[in-house]
C-alpha cells in the first residue's frame, strides 16, 4: 500500500512539474521537440493563452483528482 501511494506521488508531483513549466513558459515547452520544424518558431498570443489556459485547467482538474483519491483511500 506504502509503494503504490509513493510511486503515484512522484508520478502526480512530476505531472505537476509538467503543468507548471508549460504555464510559465508556454512557447517553449509547446515547441520542445519540434523547434527543427520550423524556421522562426513562434507562437502566436492566442496560442500561448490557450497553452497556458490549458495548463491551468490540467492543474486544476489534477487537484480535484488528487483530493478524491486522499477521501476515497481514507474512507
């Protein structure tokens, strides 16, 4: 039960980490990977308002998933 509950909190906190890099810096995690697809990689305003707004609601649907599994495991 210890490991299981460990593994998925270092799971969940490296989801997070995700989530946060791609809201502070939207532009580059969006083109990680592909940047030598294109010459000028740029990404417009709409684009990273959408990464970001994204990002926040990933974030906040995480926590919602996490607070249910916390009161389901301790029921």
């Amino acid at each position: 039960m210890f490991a299981e509950i460990f593994i998925a909190g270092v799971f969940i906190f490296a989801l997070y980490a995700v989530l946060f890099y791609t809201y502070m810096f939207p532009e580059e995690s969006f083109f990680a990977g592909r940047r030598w697809m294109y010459e000028n990689p740029e990404l417009s305003e709409e684009g990273i308002a959408h990464t970001k707004k994204m990002a926040k609601y990933a974030m906040i649907f995480l926590t919602g998933v996490v607070v249910l599994l916390i009161i389901s495991l301790f029921r």
